[in-house]
C-alpha cells in the first residue's frame, strides 16, 4: 500500500486527480460476456479481456490491469471506484449476459452506468417479446443512464422495397423511453434477403431462346443455291474471293454467338442495376426506420 503521505498523485487538488482517474480508468468499451466458472452452478458476468480503445480502436490490455489503479490504496478506491461505469461504455452482444447483468450486479453499480450498447437479433416473435421485457428490466436498473446505442438485425426471408419496413418489432424496446436519456444510436440491418428478380431474369432468358431459334432455323434451311460459292470483287487488290458455304455457316453461327453474348450481358448488367437500385431503397427504408425508433425513445415524435 502507498502511503497518502508521501504520495504526489494525492498531493494534488482533487479535481487534478479526478482528470487523471478519468484518463485512467475511462473511455472504453466494456465487452460483457456470461462467463461460467467450473466451481460455480451459476453463470457470472464478468468484464471481457479484450477491450477497445475508443479513441485509438485497437485492442487493450486485460481489464484487471487497467483498473488496478483502484487497488492501489483505500483512498485512490474511495475517489475513483464509479468512474469504471460512469466513463465506460458497456457493451452486450448476447441477451443472456445482459439477463444476468441485470439481475446479478449491485443496483448501486448497475444504477451508475451511463452507457449502453446492444446488439438485439430479432429473428422470431418469442425474441421480440423477451427483449420487451428485457428492456423493461434495464430501465428499472440502469437508472442513470444517459447514452443508448442499438444495433438490431432483423431476419426477413422476402421484402418487397416499396413497402415500408415492418415496424412492430420496435415495440420492444419503447420501454427506454421512460429514462432521460441525452444521446440515442440506431441502426437496423436485415439478414437473408431473397431479392425477387427471377420474373426480369427469366423473361430475358426467354427473349433471349425466342431469338436464338428464329436465327437458327434458318440456318438449317439454307438451300444449296445459298450454299454454293460466290463471287464478290476484292475492293482492295481487285481479286475475286471465293467463300464456301461451311466458311460461311461458320462466320454466320460466330456473328449470333456474339449477338446473344452481348445480349446475356445486357441482361446481367440490368439485373445488377435492378438489385443496386434495390438495395439503395432498401438502406433509405432502414434509415427511416432506425430515425422512427430514435425519435420514439427520445419523446421527440
């Protein structure tokens, strides 16, 4: 133990201190896990070891290193011990560690955290109901929180573009409307998303067969007078050229091959098109979506 007596850091004016505790023990992403100790019959949560600086983003030490500040003397505990939850940011990326958050964590603690980050993944009914109340667990607990960001992905095997994206699922997390919250992040993803562009694909195909027919039947009727030699004067040299009906057939069967080539890649550049303008509509809808439900938790609507 360092004696406060002969310590400069307590020597300073607690307001200089408290700054450098900030620096210290502040500014992080807090990754939090449910971690299950062999001794233990219950799960517990515990601080993820890799944690993410916010201002460089590159993975940090251990976190029982980055707070071993507060093990320094009973005095340096007794002024910075908030600080781990006031100044950090924790983030959840499974519901069952949040479950046991929320129920195993002190309320004096659990109520000084002013940062949270989740990533919901919404891909049944049961799910959206579990994060309702989920949600109304978490404003009952975390108290002081001030700064909310979600990051929800919802599962959708077919959408149709030019209908809104369905809004019920945002039912689970109005309850966070309740605290007086300052600053609050969305983003809404989907997963597995058929586009629908088999009608345009298929069309074009057919076009394409309807086309290539008609130019190959006449092909297999070329008569013997079309496929006897002709003569044509050379516009260069002035000698005659003489083209065989198998030269003939063949430059003919290259100039359709290039026709439907350039045809097929017409079709594929429009269906490229078609899907990019697609997905553009797609993430505009997302973004309405994601700025509803902001505005929703905020009260601004």
């Amino acid at each position: 133990m360092t004696s406060s007596h002969h310590s400069a850091l307590l020597a300073l004016p607690p307001e200089l201190r408290l700054k450098i505790y900030n620096l210290s023990l502040g500014g992080y992403i807090l990754l939090v896990y449910q971690h299950v100790a062999p001794h233990l019959y219950k799960p517990r949560i515990r601080l993820s070891s890799h944690i993410l600086d916010l201002d460089s983003c590159n993975t940090g030490q251990d976190h029982e290193t980055t707070f071993a500040l507060l093990r320094v003397c009973r005095q340096i505990y007794a002024d910075a011990r908030f600080i781990p939850y006031t100044a950090n940011t924790f983030k959840f990326d499974k519901d069952d560690a949040l479950d046991q958050f929320l129920s195993g964590t002190p309320r004096w603690q659990s109520a000084l955290v002013q940062r949270l980050s989740l990533a919901p993944r919404l891909y049944y009914q049961g799910e959206v109901e579990g994060w309702r109340r989920r949600s109304g667990a978490a404003v009952e607990v975390l108290t002081g929180l001030r700064e909310l960001v979600l990051d929800v992905n919802l599962l959708v095997s077919q959408i149709d573009v030019k209908k809104p994206v369905p809004w019920v699922w945002s039912r689970a997390f109005w309850e966070f409307g309740r605290l007086e919250l300052e600053r609050v992040e969305v983003v809404v993803s989907m997963t597995n998303i058929n586009w629908d562009t088999e009608e345009n694909t298929s069309s074009g195909e057919d076009s394409v067969d309807e086309e290539g027919q008609q130019e190959a039947a006449p092909e297999e009727e070329v008569s013997s007078k079309e496929a006897s030699v002709k003569e044509d004067e050379d516009e260069f040299d002035g000698t005659d050229s003489h083209i065989s009906a198998e030269e003939e057939g063949s430059m003919r069967q290259t100039s359709d091959e290039e026709v439907e080539g350039s045809t097929n890649e017409d079709s594929t550049e429009d269906t490229e098109d078609e899907i990019g303008k697609m997905q553009k509509i797609l993430d505009q809808n997302l973004r309405d979506v994601a700025e509803r439900l902001r505005k929703k938790i905020l009260r601004l609507d």
